[in-house]
C-alpha cells in the first residue's frame, strides 16, 4: 500500500519502527514530509521543508504515538499521532548547541520529558509542562521548547546510542542512557541540588539532574535499551557477540555470537521471553529464552538463510514420548525435521532428495501398515517431483529419519512446476491427493504406501484454468463427496467432484481419465490466488483465500448443488502480498504476509489480533492445534513459532 500511493518510496531517507508493539512505522522522506504507517492506514505531515535526516516514533499509550523529526538544516520537531490520523505538533526543540547531533531520543508516558542523547555524549533534557498542542501543523507558530537540563559528555566523547525515561505513579522521573563507550547512567530529578553531591549534579533552570548510578554492561558498545515490567534491559556488542543484560541485576540474560556490526539483528522482548533473530554466516538463526534464564542460551544451527517455501506440522512418538517437530523445505532442495517444543529450534534430520525447489509439504494421518502406526509425509516442487516420505523414528534415542518412501512419475515436462498439494483422503494404506502445476493442469494422484506407487488416477486439461494454478484445498461435505477447490493466478477458484474416483466406480487404471469441474467462481481476487484453506459449515462450504492483491476472501459455497452463496472480501488485509492463510478454532482465520504481519481475523474479517514476525519474506503459515495449545509456525528466510495464547472461535 505504501508503495502504490508514494511511488515504492522512491524519496524515502529515514525508517524507524516503534520498538515495542512493532505495529506502527514512520518514514522520512527527502522533500520534509513524514509517514506514519499505522495497519492499513498512512498519515503524512509535511513537518520539514528539507530531507529529514533522523526520526524515532514512540508509544505512550494504546493510539497515541510521539514523533522526533530532525532534518539536515538541524530542526527538531516533537509531534503527536493518534490512531485515527489526528496529526499535531507538540513543539520545536531548541539545539543548546550547533554542533549537537540527535542520535537518540525518548518521550516519557505522561508526555511530560523528552530525553535526547547526542552524538557528542552528552544528554539534553526538555519538560513540556504545561505547554498545549497547537491545532495543524504550522511549526513556524509552534512553541520552541527550551532545554531544562544538559549533563554534558556524560559518555565521553562517544555517542549516546540509547535513552530511556519513566515516570513512576509517585511522579519520580528516572532517566537511562547507554553509549558507545558500554557503560549505563542513570539519573533522576531533584528539587535542589544535594550538597553532598554537587559533582554529580547538574542545574539548569528549575530541573536538577542527579546521577544515581554508572556501570559499565560492556567492554564493546550498547545499543538499545529495554524496561520490561520494571526491568531495565540492555542490547550490547562486543566482538560480534550479542548480549541482553539485565543492568540491575548484573546477569547476562541471553548471549550469543552474531552479526551485530552489520545491524542485521532484531530483539523484541515480551513480558516473560525474550526472542532475537539474526543473520550469521549466511545462515538465519533465532534465540528464543525466558527471560528469567540467566545462562547463556547456546543455539542450534542448521536453518537455511534461503528462502524456505514450506512448512508442516506433525506430532510423533520419539523415544517413547510424543514430540511436536516442524518439516521445512525451501530453495536449497533440503527438507529439514526441527524440533520445536523448546524454546531452542533443533535439526534432527536434514536430507536433500529433491532436484530443485520444495514448494509445498504436506503430512498424511496416520496410516496402518504392517500393523504399526507410521507417519508419512509428501513433497513437492519444481521438476514436476512428487515425494513420499516415512519418518522413521524405530531408535529409542532422539532420533527421527526420513525415508525415501516412494515417488510419482512425471507425466509431462520436467520443466513443469507442482505449485502446490492437497491430501483429499486416505484410506488404509491408500491415499488420494491432488496436486496443481505451473502450466495450468490438476491431477489426481493414487498413492499406495503398501507397494510404494503413484499412479494418475485423473487430470483436468490445462484449458480449464487457462492460468498457472497456485493453490489446492479439499474438504468432504457431510453427504460423503470429496470436493477439490484451486485457485490460479487469474483470482479465479474452481470446484472439483472427485467422489467417483475414490469411490471405485471409475477405473483408475484406464489412461486419460479427465477430471470435471462442477462449479467455477471468478474474480474472488482481482489476481493470484496465492493461499487457500477450506472447511464444512454444514451444508455449507467456507474458503478463505489469500491473494496478491493483498486482500482476504471468504466464500461460501452451498455444497448440494454446488453453488456459491456469497464472498466477503477484506480489502488491504495486509500491506503486501498474502502468503498463508489457515483456519483457527472455529472460523477465525490467520494471515501472513510478506509485510511481516501475522494477523487474527474472526469470521465476519473484523481484525482481532497482530503480531509481528522477525522471519523476513515469509512465504508459509502453518497451524497446529492439539488440545488447548495451538501454535502458529512462520517459514521465509528464516522460522518462528507464536503460541496462541486466546482461544479464537
């Protein structure tokens, strides 16, 4: 969206996300003008009158947002957001000095401090009082805020990377900043200077700055401050190695090697965890702790930095106990088994049968053969491969394989791509699936797990679609029939009657068999289909799709006949294309896209939740629910699991 009404941001100069919730972004572009993005809505203020050069958004409550704007000339601009896109202009800041250089910034909840720290080391401090913002956004009329206090190199001659301040409900302010130098102050306000520690003080005005404490965290640099519930919480480098330190309680929370001088990191710490993602050797890897851990957290290496494309959730029986593992496959042709009911991500397996791309993975119930209860899994992608896969996990020890169980023949061109699969049935050692491809073709695939074959039970010609097909869902109405749905890349879905062929009264083994489409629905999206997923409501048939156009669609379709009922469509559900979308309990649906959101939408599309993921152009969604706990797994260039913690209906 932002990149259809500002031209992909061709003038952008700055970016800067709001650190805490992650749901807002605000962009400074060359010409003065300032973005906010808040979900599928951008406020813009022209604040400036040349290229800003340096920007922070803050939270102070649930729809309020502050904006510190400084532009190349030297201007400081406070402003205030709200959600509903009332823009307004708190104040300008006087710069005690022409050299002093904004490097970081912090607004105080009650909207009463501001705190910045400069590039030279030393902490300036404002107090709004009783100033009122002015209506508009002249800032020539604005009221230029003066500085109350300024602790002058209080990191020396190093930057001042990090700032924070608090107000607590006795109306003590408490302020922290960290330097490139790797030591913490604290200050606070007094309403005299203490004789006992004029040193430590510092006067200008009616504003007494007292340092209270200075410990140095790191012998490298901090980066980013953090309170959580009350905890101060300190990002720092040194020698590439990435550290969260708790300052009061002088413990290293989490401590790993990274790439942290190339900046491509990101933490975000809830109230209870603490999860960090970063880049390293050309390999993505994610932290995951508690964040009462107190030990290093050692992590697990292993995950491909390329895009993965695929991911399926499976249950199994490992060393006698029930283990919850993720199956990814991506760009490298690697399918990898990882453990996820830790908070550390391990690889049990990695095998690499595929000639090319895995584009899609999908696990089989539990099937009977030989008397024991076994797990199969199929994949697909490029080269027209179709595999089938047994996960071996006969070791008592922790141990999980996967075996080369079976593959289908390519009916056509290896050129040819298996866009995505849909398990339609099973039964007893039998299983039906359907698969859809590039050049716009659908085929129905027979597997028998005994013999370890596939064979074409049926295929529909590709001038039914017309249109490379992108995805595939199946469902089974309650009279018994088995409905295949797909949607291409022309926004168009279409219905397929299957029963007769796992009924038996076709012949399976006579050749070009064609499958027939029963209903076909056009412009659910005004293009691709990327995602689709379907259930029984009934009579009735629920679809909810994703598309490129960044849109979410249900349609229902009345399953006698079949006919459709209606489509609601969620325009700009996202800010980019969808990639997944799943049902959750009930017909509340998740979404992601490349946008980086994971969205809640409960079944009328009224937005019920988001999150943020740290995995970069995420392609798959996967959910899986046992019981009360259901967790909703991320793949891109990277994986990340969330674990729902409402129960959506």
């Amino acid at each position: 969206m932002v990149a259809a009404k500002y031209g992909a941001l061709s003038g952008y100069a700055m970016v800067a996300a709001e650190s805490k919730a992650g749901k807002v972004a605000a962009v400074g572009m060359r010409d003065g003008t300032v973005l906010l993005v808040c979900g599928n809505s951008i406020h813009n203020a022209q604040l400036h009158t040349c290229s800003v050069q340096w920007l922070t958004v803050t939270q102070r409550s649930d729809n309020v947002y502050d904006v510190i704007t400084v532009d190349n000339s030297g201007d400081i601009v406070w402003s205030l957001v709200t959600w509903d896109a009332v823009w307004q202009v708190v104040a300008r800041i006087e710069r005690p000095t022409a050299g002093m250089r904004v490097a970081s910034a912090a607004v105080s909840h009650d909207g009463q401090w501001l705190v910045i720290g400069s590039a030279t080391g030393s902490v300036y401090v404002y107090k709004h009082g009783d100033l009122k913002t002015i209506d508009g956004l002249r800032t020539d009329t604005a009221t230029v805020l003066r500085v109350a206090c300024v602790w002058p190199q209080a990191h020396g001659r190093h930057t001042v990377s990090a700032v924070s301040v608090d107000v607590d409900a006795k109306g003590n302010v408490r302020i922290v900043s960290g330097g490139r130098d790797g030591w913490v102050r604290t200050f606070s306000m007094l309403d005299s200077v203490p004789v006992d520690a004029a040193p430590d003080a510092m006067c200008v005005g009616d504003v007494v700055l007292h340092c209270t404490s200075r410990v140095q965290v790191t012998r490298g640099w901090i980066e980013q401050l953090l309170c959580v519930d009350g905890r101060l919480l300190a990002v720092t480098f040194f020698r590439k190695r990435l550290e969260l330190v708790d300052v009061e309680a002088a413990h290293i929370v989490v401590s790993t090697v990274c790439a942290g001088g190339a900046k491509l990191w990101q933490v975000v710490v809830g109230s209870a965890e603490v999860r960090i993602g970063f880049v390293k050797s050309g390999l993505l890897r994610t932290v995951c702790a508690p964040l009462s851990q107190s030990a290093p957290i050692v992590l697990a290496t292993g995950i491909s930095a390329t895009d993965i494309r695929a991911v399926c959730a499976i249950d199994v029986q490992v060393g006698g106990r029930q283990m919850r593992v993720a199956l990814l496959g991506g760009e490298d042709g690697h399918i990898r088994i990882i453990k996820c009911n830790d908070t550390q991500l391990d690889v049990l397996a990695n095998v690499r049968r595929h000639r090319s791309v895995i584009r899609c993975i999908q696990s089989i119930p539990s099937i009977c053969l030989d008397g024991n209860d076994n797990r199969f899994v199929l994949s697909a992608g490029a080269g027209s491969e179709l595999r089938c896969w047994r996960l071996d996990s006969s070791s008592s020890d922790d141990v999980l394989a996967l075996v080369d169980w079976a593959q289908a023949p390519v009916l056509d061109d290896r050129d040819i791509r298996i866009m995505d699969i849909a398990v339609v049935h099973r039964e007893l050692s039998i299983v039906w699936i359907a698969a859809v491809y590039s050049d716009a073709s659908v085929v129905l695939w027979r597997l028998d797990t005994d013999h370890q074959t596939f064979s074409c039970a049926a295929r529909a010609a590709s001038d039914i679609h017309a249109h490379c097909v992108l995805s595939v869902a199946s469902v089974k109405t309650n009279d018994g029939r088995y409905l295949v749905l797909t949607g291409a890349s022309d926004g168009q879905i279409i219905v397929w009657d299957v029963s007769v062929f796992i009924a038996g009264t076709v012949n399976v083994a006579k050749a070009n068999i064609a499958l027939q489409a029963v209903l076909k629905i056009p412009n659910v999206h005004q293009s691709g289909i990327n995602t689709m997923c379907a259930r029984v409501n009934g009579a009735d048939i629920v679809v909810a799709s994703g598309g490129d156009d960044c849109s979410i669609s249900l349609t229902l379709i009345g399953s006698t006949l079949p006919s459709v009922q209606s489509i609601t469509r969620k325009e700009l559900a996202h800010a980019s294309a969808i990639q997944g979308v799943s049902f959750l309990g009930g017909f509340s649906i998740c979404s992601v896209s490349t946008d980086q959101r994971v969205a809640v939408w409960n079944q009328h599309l009224a937005l019920q939740d988001m999150a943020i993921t740290l995995v970069s152009d995420p392609s798959a969604l996967e959910v899986s629910t046992i019981g009360d706990d259901t967790q909703i797994m991320i793949a891109g260039i990277g994986f990340e699991t969330f674990t729902m913690s409402h129960s959506y209906q």
